[in-house]
C-alpha cells in the first residue's frame, strides 16, 4: 500500500508551499512504524527541541486557518490554499491518526504533519513558518 500512497503524495505536495512571512516546501519524511504515544518525543528528538515546545494543533483547524487567511484577491495564494485542502481530503482518506505540531522556540516555527499508514508507518511532512 505504501508503494502506492507514497508517489501520490509526493504529487500532491510538488509545488506546495507554506505561506507565513516566507514560503517553504512540504518534505516527506518516514519516520519508520512507531507507537502513537512515542510521536511527540520523536518529534522532538528530530528537530532537538525541548518537548514543552511542542504544541499541537488541529488538523481541521490548521488547515481551515490555510484557507481562511488566503487573500482572495490573489490567484496564487487562492490556488496554494485549495492544494492545502486537497491534501488535507488526501490524508484524511488513506491515513490514520493525523496531528499538526507546531515547534514554538523561535523565529522560524518547524510545523510537522504526521499521519500513519495501516501498518503503522508514520510519516511526516516537514514545512516551517517563519514568524517575527
């Protein structure tokens, strides 16, 4: 299964960016079968921050946010914001146990998307905010 997702999500994530006060790429990451409850500390393994800075948000309201805050009067910002909900849609129907976690430490914000496949497979998509 994963053979499958895999490619399509790489398609749905080329060209994307996160808009904040810069733009930046989604990558994905395997972050190999991990239990659920060890997510959080692996997040904060991999990005050496402190576990108290982790702070997650939900995904509805992290990507409605996306939605709601796309000028509309700009074409490109309109058209990054639907791609956002079509990966948003994407998730929701092929993985499992989605979370957004925001890394609160500083100027430049990692955001982390994860989701697990069926055989419990997370997989992250790594993006930043950079937020002053």
């Amino acid at each position: 299964m994963e053979n499958q997702i895999l490619p399509e999500l790489s398609t749905k994530i080329q060209g994307l960016f996160y808009l904040s006060e810069s733009e930046a790429p989604l990558v994905i990451e395997k972050l190999g079968v991990l239990p659920k409850e060890q997510l959080n500390a692996k997040i904060a393994e991999l990005n050496a921050a402190a576990p108290e800075a982790l702070i997650n948000v939900k995904p509805e309201d992290f990507f409605e946010k996306i939605l709601k805050s796309a000028d509309p009067n700009d074409d490109i910002v309109v058209a990054n914001a639907n791609k956002f909900q079509e990966l948003h849609t994407f998730l929701k129907g092929n993985f499992s146990g989605i979370q957004v976690t925001r890394i609160e430490d500083g100027v430049k914000v990692p955001i982390i998307i994860t989701a697990f496949l069926p055989d419990n497979t997370c997989i992250a998509l790594t993006t930043y905010a950079i937020e002053s």
